[in-house]
C-alpha cells in the first residue's frame, strides 16, 4: 500500500499514435527513443513490465537510441525498488529500536540487526549500516519520493543517508527539502559534494566536531588488490597533511620525468612514494633523501603544498599553499562557520579553511586564487593573487581578503561577453584559471575528473580556426578529450561554460558551469 505522500502509479501509459494504453497494446521499443512516451517516464510497475519484456525480446532490432533509453529505465525502476527495500529495512529496524541511556536516543541493539542480516545474506556491520541508512531516507519524505518514483538510484539513495545520517530531526528535515531541490540529474560524486555542503552549512558546528573526532581514527590500511598485488591507505588525515603529501609526490613524479623514468604521472607518485618510506631517493635509488627536494615547479591551479626552496629549505618552515578556495562571506569568520569550497578535494569545514588560510599566509611564496559566485553558486569574477598576505588565525575575513589586492576578472557566461581571447594554442595561465574557475571537472556529462588535472581542450579544434578563448575552451579529461576527437561524436558550444554533447545514439545531454555553493 503506498502512502499519501507519494503519487499513486498510473493505471496505464498513453500512446497518442495509438490512441489505447501500453498496457493492453504491444510493448514496442520505439516509446523508449529520446522524447517519445517512455523516455523520462517515472517508475512504475507498468513501466517496470514494459523494461522486463522488451529485455526479454530480441534485442538486435533495438536502435542504439533505444537501446539507451530501455537501459536508463530500468535504472529508475531498480530505484524504485531500492527504495521499497529500503523502507522495508526501515520498519524491520523501527521493531528492534530500544532506548541507549549511553546515547541518549533509541538504536538498534546488539544482536538487532542479525535476523535481519542472514536473511539477506549480509555481514552484521553491513546489514547495520543498510538499516541506520534506511531509518535516514525513510525520514526524508522528499528524497523519499524522488526514490520512490525512481529519479535517484539505490546508490545515490545511499549517498544521501551516509551524508545525512547523524544530523538531528529538526535539521534532518531542512537538509531534506534543500537536498531534493538539487538531486536529480548529479552523479554520485557531485551529490555527494552536494549533500556534504548542505550539511556544513546547517550544522557547522557539529560538522568540526565530527571532523576532529575522525582524525583520532586516522590509521593506514594494507590490503589486497582484486590483481592480487596491495593496496596502502591513510584515513582520517587532514587537509593540510594530504595536500602537502600530494604536492610532494607530484613534485618528485615531475622530476622522475625528466630524468627519463617511464610510467605515467600516477605510477610515478607511487614508485616515489614507496622509495620516500624505504628512505631511498625515487630517481638514483640510493639510500638517504637530503638532497633533490622537488621544488614547486609546476604553476598549479590546484590546491597544494610544498618547499618552495626545495632541499635548502628550513626543517619546519611554513608551507607554501597554492590553492583556489571557494569563500562563501562567513567562511574564515569563526562567529558564522559557513564552510568552504576546494574544486578537486570537496567542500570543507569552515574551521579547516581557516587552518589553510592562516598556514599559507605565513609563507610569501604561497598563492591564492579567489572566485565569486552568484546566487545560484555559479563562477562569475576570478582574480590571483601571490604572497605575501598574511592572516591570522583568528583575524578578520575582511582583512584577509583586502590583502589579496586583486584584480577580479569578469568570467563569460554569454556569447556576446569578452572571452579573453588569446593567439596561441595553450591558453595563458589567467585564461585557463577563469576557465577552471567556471568549470571545476572535465566539461563532459557524467564525469567529476578535476579540472586541475584536465586538458584545455578546444571544443572547435585550433587548426581549423578554433580560437583559445573562454568561448571556444573547456577542461577534458584525457580519455573525453579523446573521445570528443572521434567523428561518432558531437560537442557544440551553446554558450561559454555550456556545451551539447551528442552520442553515436543521437541522444544529447548537456553540461553547464559548475555551481559551488
């Protein structure tokens, strides 16, 4: 029995050229093509007969265009059922909630969860986490419905109780509704990104505790590989810890690079990594390190932190920080918390901004960048700014900011804006910062590669006379900016930080500027 907050199925589909229902005609493939009748349409057990039935038909005589729908609408109909296991999770887990005086609030006991799980074929920590998961959605009536009508998946159902799962009803609720307003149509990592802002924002100050309390958990990890060889994790670290490791190993992969050593930049991080622990130089092999500090070569748009004087530099000089930090206006104001914005690492605590800020204003080779964004969170002003600009701790955001002195440069966002257009191929460092600054993963549907890490790539190629502008000039991934290249494909600028992409299908999806907050 369904609800009264959800709408009830419909009793059938129509087919106007038919003018009768899908449910007393012949399922036929042509409704799944883009913009026709099943395209797009909400889960239902009628769309779920029709999905079973044309899979379970001859396949080769469904076009590429077809073929891509039926598979799309199965997707919301696996969401729904997610959601059906869900609340059925969530009312098994209803049943055995007793109160913990050590808590303070009900929970499942132990031994609660087993039934539950050898039913379902479940360890007992994961058959736990499915029903506390379960217990959030259920009470986030508008996520909730979204699930319900197939428009999340199970995954992205997952993602927004993980997120939201240790925030208190009252708040739950608010995080509910601002979260359904920008779910559909983000991919896994987006909405993630997504729920995690909005939980900063409306808990600030619970979200800092939960920050420090992990880092007591902080730990490495050894295991296997599917492959069979191991894998090395460190969990828990901070910000500033991760990003300094990360500007080092880049550095040192730079350096074995130019001394000739083969593997890509991700191989190379790695071999320096093994070869930094063992205490042997990751380029000669030879044991000790004190010479051939990586310097901070690279011009990176990337948050990141290293010894700028590279082997010279002083044992626990300050760091130098180059990062693009999204500010909202109280972000570096301990009074309002609000967090902040890191394109390529995620949104942070507002306490953990403070720490970068105040950690690279100490050293003059640090460098800043800084966006703002309009109501909807959308990129329009970036300027950059070099050190020194000192900040402390427990300064004033005011102060901070008017030290940066910067010259803020409007971003395209129309086809008639000034798009800085440049004329060589590679576009200057202040062009491609106002391009990353607008799109802060690869420009193609679907896909939260780090811009930083990205190609500048040409949507009209240079050679047949592309400009490199921002109207002409979107961040790729390696493989995307490949596969834009093939003739099966289809990429059109409709307006700088928007392009149309269209696959060998002839369906179109569409990407735009990314809204930070």
């Amino acid at each position: 029995m369904i609800d009264n907050e959800y709408e009830a199925y419909p009793d059938e589909i129509w087919d106007p050229e038919r003018e009768e229902g899908w449910r007393d005609a012949e399922p036929t493939e042509r409704g799944f093509a883009e913009g026709r009748e099943l395209d797009g349409q909400l889960a239902s057990p009628v769309l779920a007969m029709l999905v079973t039935r044309t899979a379970e038909a001859d396949l080769a005589g469904l076009s590429h265009d077809e073929l891509l729908g039926v598979i799309a609408a199965s997707e919301r109909v696996a969401g729904h059922y997610a959601w059906a296991a869900g609340r059925l999770a969530a009312e098994y887990a209803r049943r055995n909630l007793t109160w913990d005086p050590k808590l303070g609030e009900e929970s499942i006991p132990e031994f609660g969860e087993d039934d539950y799980a050898q039913e379902v074929l479940l360890s007992g920590t994961a058959a736990r986490g499915n029903l506390d998961r379960s217990l959030t959605l259920d009470q986030m009536p508008d996520c909730a419905k979204l699930a319900h009508q197939g428009q999340l998946s199970a995954y992205r159902q997952r993602v927004i109780a993980e997120e939201t799962g240790q925030l208190d009803p009252a708040l739950l609720a608010k995080a509910d509704k601002l979260i359904a307003g920008g779910a559909v149509g983000r991919t896994p990592g987006s909405l993630r990104n997504f729920c995690r802002k909005i939980v900063f924002t409306l808990d600030p100050e619970q979200a800092e505790e939960r920050r420090k309390k992990a880092t007591r958990g902080r730990r490495v990890e050894f295991g296997q590989e599917q492959s069979g060889n191991a894998l090395i994790v460190a969990h828990e670290l901070s910000i500033a810890v991760a990003a300094a490791i990360k500007q080092s190993l880049s550095g040192w992969a730079r350096i074995m690079r130019a001394a000739g050593i083969e593997g890509s930049m991700d191989n190379l991080r790695a071999d320096a990594m093994a070869a930094l622990l063992l205490g042997r130089h990751p380029v000669t092999g030879a044991p000790g390190i004190q010479s051939a500090q990586p310097d901070q070569a690279e011009d990176d748009f990337e948050i990141g932190t290293g010894n700028e004087a590279g082997p010279s530099a002083a044992a626990g000089a300050a760091p130098v920080v180059n990062f693009h930090l999204i500010l909202t206006e109280g972000t570096l104001d301990p009074r309002t918390d609000a967090p902040g914005f890191i394109p390529g690492w995620g949104p942070i605590t507002g306490a953990a901004a403070r720490d970068l800020v105040a950690a690279g204003s100490a050293n003059p080779f640090s460098r800043w960048c800084a966006t703002e964004v309009d109501q909807n969170g959308e990129a329009v002003r970036h300027g950059c700014a070099r050190g020194p600009h000192r900040w402390a701790r427990d300064g004033p955001a005011e102060g901070f900011a008017a030290s940066l002195n910067l010259t803020m440069e409007p971003i395209a966002r129309h086809s008639g804006d000034d798009g800085h257009c440049e004329p060589q191929h590679d576009p200057s460092r202040k062009l491609a910062h106002l391009i990353r600054a607008r799109l802060a993963t690869c420009g193609t549907p679907g896909c939260d590669a780090s811009a930083f890490t990205a190609d500048m790539e040409h949507t009209r190629p240079y050679e047949e006379g592309g400009e490199t502008s921002e109207h002409n000039l979107d961040p790729r991934c390696r493989h995307h900016h490949r596969l834009k290249q093939r003739s099966d494909w289809k990429v059109a600028k409709t307006s700088p930080g928007q392009t149309r992409w269209t696959g060998p299908s002839g369906r179109t999806r569409v990407v735009r500027p990314t809204r930070y907050l």
